[in-house]
C-alpha cells in the first residue's frame, strides 16, 4: 500500500500546504453558502504537446496568429503562472490524477516508465462514476497493456494511440476501443471530428471529453496551407511548421467551439486549454529560460485557459501560481464531484479563484523534477518570487520577479531562502520517491485476451543488441543481434496458465536469413527458424525537416513454435542457437496468441 502524502510531508512543505489549505477551505466554504441546485456541467480537456509559453499570439507571439485560444483566454480565466513538469507523460499522470507524477508510477517517457499505476483513480474514473460519459481523443502516454488502457482507466470510448508519440500524421491508422481505425486526412483534424461526434452523442448527458492533440511534436507534419503561411513569413522549416500545426490546432479547437455552439451547450460546458512541457525547440518564449526536459521557467510554464461562461467572469487574470496536479481537484470542485475518501490530492481546488467567490493570493510551492528517476535529475522549487534548482550538487537560486530570464545566480546573497527551499525540495522528494513503484512488468493472460504484444523498446537485453535511434522510444526496434550470447527478455506476469503461440516481427535481408531462434521461460521452450527474408525500404514520410525518432517502415512475422506459460511473475526471453549471417534480425516486437484449451 503506497503511503499518505501527508505522512511523509517534511516540515516546511507542510506548513505551505496547510496555508493553502486554509485559504481554499474558507474559501469553499463560502462556495457552499450559494450553492443551490447542483450542477454537473460538461468538461472538455485539451492539452497540447511540446507547445511552449510563448507558442501563442496571447503572450506576445507577433508571428503566430491563434485566434481562438485568444478568445479563450478573453472569454474566460487565464492564469499567468501555470507549471507543468520538464515532459510530457510525467505531466499526463499528474494531470489525470491530481498528484505529483512520482506517486503515480510514472517517472519517464518510454521503456514502460511512462505507465502509471492502474490502482490510480484518474479523472475518467471518478467523472465516469459520477455519471459522466467519458472520452479521450489522441495521445495517451501512460500504458498501453492490461490495466493500463484508457479503456481500462475510466474512459468509455478512445480514438487515438497510446504511445509517446506517433510515425505518421497524414491518413495513419489509430486504434478506437483496441480495434485499428483508419484515420483520414490530417490526424489533427480527424480526432477533432472523433471528439465533436462524441460530444454529438451524448450531448443530453454530462460528459468529460479529454483531447491530448499530439502536436506540434514530432514528426515535423503538416497541410501545405499551414506551412505555406508561415513558411512565407521567412521562418525556417522547422519553426513553420511548428506554427503550422498550432495554427491547424487552434483552428480545430475553433470548430469544438462552434459544435458546443451549435448544440447549445457552451453555456454548461467548462473548455481549458494547456500544454504539458516547454516548447521543442528554441523560439520564441517570452523572456523565459529552458525549454522541453529543462528545470528552468521556459520548460516548465505553460499557458493555461479555462472558459464556463456565467461562471468564470470574462477576461480574468489570475496571478495566484497553478499547477497541472491542481486540475483534477479544480474540476471536482468545479463540477460538484463525490470523491472517495481515500483520495488525496498533492494539488488543491482553484475552483474559488475562478469563480471570484475568493480572491485571496495563493502562497504555496509548486515542485518540478526531470525525469529518469531513479537517476538524480534535475529538481526545482517555485515560488511567488524565487526559483530554487538543483542541478547535481549544484543549486541556483533565482528571483524570478526581478530576474524573469533567470540571468543572475543569488544563492550566495541568499542563504536563508536557499536552505529553506533546498530543505522544502528534499522533503517533497523523499515524499514522492516513498511512493514510487515503477509499472515496467506486462500483464499476460487477462481472461478474454487472446493476443498480447511485448514491443522491443519495452525490452532488456544484454550483450552486442542497441537500439536503432538509440534512445529507446516508443516505436523504436532492436538491431545488432549479432551473438549467441546475446539476450533479450520482457518481464511479465501471466495471471493464468496458458497455451501460446510465439512469433517475432522482424526484418532480414536475405544474406541473414536462417538464425534459429528459442523463446523460454523457467519452465518451458519453445524453438523457430527465420526462413524467409524481408527487408523493405521506409515508408515514405512528409516530414518538413529530418525526425530524430526512427522512420517507418513494415515488419514481417515468424512463428517461434508455442509455448506453455505458467501463472506469476517470470522473464520471457529469447537467444539465438544458430546465427546464419550478420546478424539474428532487426527485431520490432514479440506476439503471444493463446491458443485454446480444446
């Protein structure tokens, strides 16, 4: 059982809590006082990725034309320091459960690090509970096997992919409900209609529609008109099409406006509007330092939007500091949510703030740390005026309110302030890292599952294997599988006993073909042959700049014979007991079929 924040809370954290605490609490009082008939509106969640503070005209983008997020920020409330986490599914774990990202089993972007806990109540559930319809449109980044699903984390219906990121933009296949879809056109576009038909369906009852757009990261996609209008205000490739996708973007959020308009919902529907890390790249970002994976303010504030008409006054600005942990509590709050007792929040309800019913200034701590735990990353404190880092053995400490571009280092005229938050820092660390349990073991053997997939960048392995890009991200495969030494292996956990049928997906040019191969556990083997060579060329992309992540291109399959797998926990591996050629193959991933019992 993992352990109550507040149990492990060091001293000065906790006194900023309860001061926090205090302000909300007499400020939900007073919420209660003029409460009357309860209300469940609807939520639309949007969350952008890799889109930085400055990525919109809103904040001074002199480039960048983004009408409708604009006429969010002025139809609505907009928080002028809003924090995030350096990346991306550290950011979607908070977000989804109201907790520092740590607590949730998720510490990374891939690997498996990136799953979070099933046993986490994520904001689908308790919506879904509540007697929301539920629906997630794009980028899910927090598990994609058993229990990890959206499906299985409270959403009804999900159009998108659960990886960290996706090959290809322009007329992919997703999947809807576990069951590949072909999405037509551009996929900013196609989710966006996925998410208005389901707002559509359950337009008479309240519903929670959470859209994670995959843009503007990576791969660098993008319609001609988008990149052509930027492209001619002589912006680089890159940089244009960054724009572009945020343009396309913004243009889309404009249609889930004008559908909410259409249905006459938009008076009963809360819109918020965030990104989940500093912006991919060096542009424009204010006066801000850092960008994506970086402790500073650019990797970390992001903009923040939220509109209910009648409810939140138009035009607010809102100077308290918020955070991604804030918006479930916020949204509870908000949307007069039961909320089982045993759920703690590391965020608090902002609902008073946005609703005017309190205007006292928040004084708290917000806590960032980059990922890669347990490795000791980077870490960060902010508060009101002061930014603490610590890199490694080193700490900076800023004033943020004389110094926004964090120029001058004032630890040493500060040592009071920087033993304070250095102390605050560690007590929030040894919190989180108490809770930590990371989620890398896949689950086999579900009742109703008949196909489970080990992808290679989840794998470990040992000796001569690396992988093709290098970094192990999603979609990544293994090359160099050169020895008999060699080893690759998944750790698992079968939940029955089962039948199986092994196969590889593989590449291998004719001169390699014929490595005998041998998938086992402790308890059984099974051994296959690689007969027939397939080696084709990358699927042809409409990049506008070269990717970092590995191309595209189709993968072959080759039965390793069947394989019988017990219940518990164990390893899968496979090793080569002949190599023919160069090398085993180029390995992608590894299928398990149950076979029937009959």
């Amino acid at each position: 059982m993992k352990k109550s924040f507040w149990k492990t809370l060091g001293p000065g954290i906790l006194v900023f809590s309860i001061l926090s605490i205090f302000i909300i609490v007499s400020c939900k009082n007073t919420i209660r006082k003029k409460q009357g008939k309860i209300n469940h509106p609807n939520v639309i969640l949007i969350l952008s990725d890799d889109q930085g503070w400055g990525d919109i005209h809103h904040h001074g983008n002199t480039i960048l034309e983004t009408p409708t997020l604009d006429r969010l920020a002025a139809e609505g409330a907009a928080f002028e320091n809003f924090y995030v986490e350096p990346l991306c599914a550290p950011t979607r774990a908070g977000l989804l459960t109201g907790k520092y990202y740590l607590r949730t089993g998720t510490s990374w972007v891939s690997r498996g690090l990136e799953n979070m806990d099933p046993s986490e109540i994520t904001l689908a559930e308790l919506f879904r509970t509540n007697g929301y319809a539920t629906g997630c449109f794009g980028k899910w980044h927090n598990g994609a096997h058993y229990l990890q699903h959206p499906n299985q984390q409270g959403f009804d219906e999900f159009v998108g992919f659960c990886a960290g990121h996706w090959n290809n933009y322009f007329n992919t296949t997703l999947e809807k409900n576990g069951t590949p879809i072909k999405a037509t056109g551009y996929i900013t576009d196609f989710l966006t209609w996925q998410a208005i038909s389901f707002i559509r369906n359950n337009k008479d009852k309240p519903f929670f529609c959470y859209i994670p757009y995959n843009v503007p990261h990576s791969p660098f996609q993008v319609p001609d008109i988008y990149f052509d209008r930027y492209k001619s205000k002589g912006l680089n490739d890159k940089d244009a099409c960054v724009y572009g996708m945020i343009a396309n973007m913004d243009d889309n959020i404009g249609n889930l406006l004008m559908a909410l308009d259409s249905l006459s919902l938009a008076k009963n529907t809360i819109v918020i509007f965030l990104s989940d890390n500093g912006p991919n790249g060096h542009r424009y970002n204010g006066k801000l330092k850092g960008i994506k994976g970086s402790i500073d303010e650019g990797g970390v504030k992001v903009p923040f939007f939220i509109r209910w008409p009648g409810k939140i006054s138009a035009g607010t600005s809102i100077n308290s500091m918020g955070a991604y942990i804030d918006v479930a509590p916020t949204l509870a709050g908000l949307c007069n949510l039961t909320v089982p007792d045993n759920l703690r929040f590391d965020g608090i309800n902002l609902s008073p703030l946005l609703t005017g019913v309190c205007s006292r200034h928040l004084l708290r701590k917000i806590f960032s740390k980059k990922s890669s735990f347990p490795v000791n990353a980077d870490g960060a404190v902010r508060t009101d005026t002061f930014r603490l880092e610590i890199r490694g053995t080193d700490t900076l400490l800023y004033n943020m309110t004389e110094d926004p571009g964090q120029t001058t280092n004032i630890a040493s005229r500060e040592p009071l302030k920087l033993k304070v938050l250095v102390n605050d820092y560690h007590s929030y660390y040894i919190s989180v890292r108490e809770d930590y349990t990371p989620n890398t073991t896949i689950i086999i053997g579900a009742e109703g599952d008949t196909l489970d997939y080990l992808p290679a960048h989840e794998a470990h392995f040992s000796g001569h294997p690396v992988y093709k890009e290098g970094h192990g991200w999603a979609h990544d495969w293994l090359v160099q599988w050169s020895d008999t030494s060699d080893r690759i292996w998944w750790d698992i956990k079968s939940l029955s006993t089962g039948r199986y049928e092994v196969m590889i997906r593989y590449t291998c040019p004719a001169g390699d073909t014929g490595a005998v191969i041998a998938a086992y556990t402790q308890t059984s083997q099974t051994v296959g042959k690689i007969q027939r060579a397939f080696d084709p060329p990358y699927i042809p992309s409409p990049d506008r700049v070269p990717r970092i992540e590995v191309y595209e291109k189709p993968w072959a399959k080759a039965g390793l014979g069947r394989l019988t797998i017990h219940p518990g926990d164990q390893k899968l591996r496979l090793r080569a007991i002949r190599i023919a050629g160069s090398q085993v193959c180029e390995l992608k991933g590894l299928y398990l079929r149950k076979l029937s019992d009959r």
